[in-house]
C-alpha cells in the first residue's frame, strides 16, 4: 500500500470517471470483493454468462452461492439481456434470491449496459460488470468502469491494461460498496488495522506493480489507438467466409482479443500453427458444460454459447504487431480457408 497505489486509484478513477476506485490483487479478487460487499452468500443466486472464463463463476460459488448460467448474444458473445431477465424471473419462481448479475464484456467489446442496466434496476438487482477484458473501452460515450453498479477489472499481463503480474480494480460510483470493498481488501480491517470489522481477503495491490501500471498507463490511449487500427486491418483484409467481429459505432472494444468465428476451426487453427502463427481458443467449452458447474446448470443447452465454443478462433493482436506480420497472418488464414 506504497504511496504509488493511492497515486494509480487516483488516475485510474479520471481515466474512467468511476468515483471510486479500489486496486486490489487480481481481476478475481475484484469480482469477489464486490460479492462479499454486497453480502452475495449460501442460498443467493447470480446470473452470469456461460461463455466466459471461470473466474466469472468461481467467485460465485467460492462464496458458496449459485452460479445461474444464461446464453449469451450470438453475435456480441455477451449475456443476452433477455435471457438475463428471464433468469431473473426463473429463479424467483424458485423461492430464490437473485442476488446480482455479472455482464462479461467479453474479447473486449462492453455489454449491452443499457439495457442490462434498466432491467436490473427494475427488477433490483444489481448489475456488476466483469470487464476484465475491456479495460479502456467505452459504452455510448461513457468509459468501462462507470457501466455497473461496480466494475472489476484484471491487470494480468495479457489484459489490455497489463502489469508484470497479478493486479485487478474495483470501479464504482456507490461509497459504501467502495468503503466494504477497501476493508475486506485488507482482512476485513476497521479504523485501524487491527479493529478487524469483518471476514476479509489478502487482496492488495503490490505497490511495485501499481508503479508499472502508472507509467503503462501514460502510454494506454496510444496503445489502444493501436489495437483499433490493427482490428479494423483484419476487418478489411480477411476474407467473406470468416466472420469478423462488429462492434457498433455507440461502442469501442479495447481488443483484448480479436476473435473471428470460422468452419473447421480447430483444422485451420492447425493450418496456422505449421505456418508459425499462433492462436488462441477463448473459450474451448462453455461454463455449463465443465466439470466444475455442470451440477449447477441443470443440463439446460445454452446453444448459442455451445456453437461459439466451436467455431471461435482468436488471432495475434496486441498493438506492436506490425503490417508486415498481420499480413502474412491474413495471407495464410486466407489460404487455410480456402483449401479447407
Ligand atoms: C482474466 C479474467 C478474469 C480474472 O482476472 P485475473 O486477474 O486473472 O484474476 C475474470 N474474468 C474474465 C472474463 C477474465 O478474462
């Protein structure tokens, strides 16, 4: 908790317009910190994609509440806001608290806040958003931080925001989730250090990596320009058969990935893996169908989430790959395609 940590909160929250701003250990830690602030527990119930990464989950049922698992968006890979609200209603009818529901702003591109946002404030619900994928992105002029009730993100090196190791931060606009956010942060702690108020984590930041994110943070909005040319490149250059992610022009993703969606997947994957070029399945099986939580789905099929599973492939993006690279990852992706 070196002065550098208390610097970065203070930048992070003019970066995004979040009043609040907590830094903590991992994009985990944040998404758990804000459950065990708004008292998620045994018998409460969160709503979350099943096209995510398990962490979504996990922070859920680590608490020993139920991860309710919906489809996401055929085309955005985000929850549905329908099915969000449908879920809501399910689970209800099952004399079960609906406690929150997470929106994952998944490869990058936000949620559907909006609507997300009415239907939860309706329903009262609360709405927290996992954006450890989107970092820097924006949502009809707002930036990722200010879209949920809170916000988590993830400082992992390969987020878009990256340190040199674990790192993640709680945004929120409501001071008494930021005040139980900073305490259980560190075991619970009162007024002084050893007034423990509550059941808390070991969930600081390392001041030595909140020094690297201030300096990586000066060189972000250039770094996301970047990733934005280099996406729409692919987007110009790939061919018809592969199907490029749309983000719309309300929106701007803060390319974690750039995931296409093709036939044959795992074959051209293996095209361009003889070629050098490596890529990435983000993700291979959807939440509800893993060991881990297929108890708690029920069976149900979540198709959509089960066909992305298939068919999406992530490419090489970060914002130093140069022209001469993506285009020979184009050029063989377009040959794969065509001869598969
Ligand atoms: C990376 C990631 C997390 C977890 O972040 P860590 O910093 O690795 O703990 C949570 N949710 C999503 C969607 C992620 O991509």
């Amino acid at each position: 908790m070196g002065p550098e940590v208390h610097e970065l909160e203070q930048e992070l929250a003019q970066f995004t317009g979040a009043s609040e701003v907590v830094t903590c250990s991992s994009g985990t830690d944040a998404l758990l910190l804000v459950l065990m602030a708004w008292g998620v527990g045994r018998g409460d119930v969160v709503i979350l994609p099943s096209f995510t990464f398990a962490a979504t989950a996990e922070t859920v049922a680590v608490l020993g509440a139920t991860p309710f698992f919906v489809d996401v968006d055929a085309r955005s890979y985000n929850i549905a806001p329908e099915a969000a609200i449908d879920a809501i209603s399910v689970v209800r009818a099952a004399k079960l608290e609906p406690k929150a529901v997470i929106a994952v702003d998944l490869y990058g591109r936000p949620a559907d806040y909006a609507s997300l946002q009415a239907s939860c404030r309706n329903e009262g619900v609360r709405l927290l958003a996992d954006a450890a994928q989107s970092f820097g992105a924006t949502y009809r002029g707002a930036k990722v931080g200010t879209l949920g009730d809170a916000t988590a993100t993830s400082f992992f090196p390969a987020k878009p925001l990256g340190c040199y190791g674990d790192g993640g931060a709680v945004f929120t606009d409501d001071e008494e989730t930021a005040r139980v956010v900073r305490s259980l942060r560190i075991h619970g702690q009162g007024p002084d250090k050893y007034t423990n108020e509550r059941i808390g984590l070991n969930a600081r930041l390392d001041t030595l990596q909140a020094a690297i994110l201030l300096q990586k943070l000066k060189i972000f909005p250039e770094e996301l320009d970047a990733r934005e040319r280099i996406a729409s490149r692919y987007t110009d250059a790939l061919p018809p058969e592969v199907t490029c992610p749309q983000i719309p022009r309300d929106l701007s993703s803060a390319w974690a990935q750039y995931t296409i969606r093709v036939a044959q997947r795992d074959l051209i994957a293996k095209e361009l893996r003889s070629a050098g070029i490596p890529t990435a399945i983000y993700y291979p099986t959807p939440l509800h169908r893993l060991p881990a939580y297929r108890h708690a789905s029920g069976e149900r099929a979540l198709p959509n989430s089960e066909r992305a599973s298939r068919e999406v492939l992530s490419l090489p993006m970060h914002p130093y790959l140069d022209n001469q690279d993506q285009d020979r990852i184009v050029q063989v992706l377009t040959e794969a395609v065509a001869t598969t």
